[in-house]
C-alpha cells in the first residue's frame, strides 16, 4: 500500500491577506453611495406606512360614526368639538377624546392621530360641517349667512353613504382643531375655500366617507397643495378642479332650494 503525504507548497497560502487602506475607504464610498441611492426609497416605503395606519385608523372612526346613530334613534353625533355632547370635547390634549361622546365605541387613543401630523395635535381628523358639524343649522337660523349649508343631524338624510364625505385630515395649527371642517357651498361662492385639506402624505388627503370606506385623494391644482402648505385660510382659486371633486362630495343629502346638490364646473 502506497501513502501520499500533502505537503503545503505555497508558501503565499500560508498567512491572511487584510484590506489595504485604499480597498477600505473604497468600500466606505460604495457603502456610502448604496445608503443615499436607497435612503428616498426607504422614506417612501415609511411614509406609504404611515398613510395606511392614518386610512386604518380613519376607517375604524367612520365605523364607530355609523354605529352611533343605530344607537340614538338615528341621529348623528355632534361634529362640533362640544363640552356637552360633541364627539370629542374642547381643548388640546388626550382627555378631551377620551371624554367625548365617540371614544365610547373605539377606545384605541392611537387611532386619533395621524403619525405624519406635524403640529402637535392629538387629534388629526375633523368630520365636515354638513354632518351635523359647524354652522350645520345655519340654514334654518340665519339663511341669508355666507357660511350657511344644508346639513343634517339625521343619518336617513344622507342620499349616498359611499358619496358622502364625512372626515378628513385637518391642519389646525392653533393648538387643536378648534372646529369642524367646513367649506363654501352656494353657487356664488364657487371655487371659495374656508378651510383647506392637509397634506400629511405629501400630495394628496385621506378622506372617510358615511358608509365607513376610506379613499386617499391626490389633489391635481397646484394651489390646493401651496394652501395646505401655507395655512390658508379663506382663499378664493378659479378653476381648481380640487374644489369642485370635494364640493360635490362634501354635501351629498337632502336637498333645499338654497343649496345646489352639485356644482358642475
């Protein structure tokens, strides 16, 4: 029997080669280069994350509006923040949710703030005026206000559910969103905003509607993003196709000579 014995006969195997200084400041670079060429990517994939817990939690609110009223002989629930029976109180801060008459039906805290809400509020959402909401009555009281709409405290007025707006995101940066959301809606006042979207999610808002569904609405007129940036107020935009998709959605219920059902452009 023949045995072969191996033999190292090389004797550059013998010991580990490291990085020279160059190959590691090389490798540094690439590192560097790959973190910045994904780092936009990666804020996206965050942000995508956000606005589907915002939409998440939007939804679970809508839910919690439409079971009120088959609790309360079919009227809806105070939209204003109210001390006596709105759905959250007055004030900034936890207890004025936990206090109001919805937290009863979703008592998740987190679900009331947006992660992208750049104020401070706790609460991020407001429901529109019509619903119950700001100067909801205006029509039966003083007709002839600028402010004054058709609106309902009575679900069985709501035309379409799936048509009709209920919450969005609203930027109030003057401690808490003081009011309901409420906009223009006379023909005279066509393309006149009182409040304005926010835009948490870069170009668009997420909006709930009467039947509990939830859509993110990408905004297509320039100006509507530059008023959300800007905190504007009262502004008046001819032509803004953005009024007219929200006006047609923001009052959908029974109507009145005052108020046109829809505004055509």
């Amino acid at each position: 029997m023949i045995h072969y014995t191996l033999k190292n006969s090389c004797k550059c195997c013998s010991y580990r080669r490291g990085f020279s200084l160059i190959e590691l400041l090389v490798s540094i670079s690439v590192i560097t280069m790959l973190i910045a060429i994904l780092q936009p990517a990666l804020q996206s994939a965050r942000e995508q994350a956000r606005r589907r817990f915002c939409e998440n939690s939007l939804r679970q609110l809508a839910i919690a509006w439409v079971v009120y009223p088959s609790d309360n002989n079919q009227k809806l629930i105070n939209s204003l923040p109210d001390d006596t029976d709105g759905w959250v109180k007055r004030g900034a801060g936890w207890a004025p949710i936990e206090q109001g008459k919805l937290y009863s039906y979703v008592r998740t805290l987190k679900i009331w703030h947006c992660p992208s809400d750049p104020t401070g509020n706790q609460r991020s959402y407001s429901i529109v005026a019509p619903l119950r909401g700001e100067n909801w009555d205006k029509h039966l009281s003083s007709p002839t206000h600028s402010w004054a709409q058709f609106g309902t405290d009575d679900y069985a007025d709501i035309l379409n559910p799936s048509a009709q707006m209920l919450a969005l995101e609203e930027l109030d940066s003057r401690g808490w969103n003081i009011g309901s959301w409420i906009m223009y809606v006379r023909q005279g006042q066509k393309y006149s905003w009182i409040d304005y979207m926010a835009t948490f999610h870069t170009r668009g808002t997420s909006i709930s509607y009467a039947d509990g569904h939830v859509n993110f609405e990408y905004w297509q007129d320039p100006d509507t993003q530059f008023a959300s940036h800007n905190e504007l107020f009262f502004l008046t935009d001819p032509g803004n196709v953005d009024w007219i998709k929200i006006r047609n959605s923001y009052r959908n219920l029974q109507s009145v000579s005052d108020v046109m059902q829809t505004v055509t452009p």
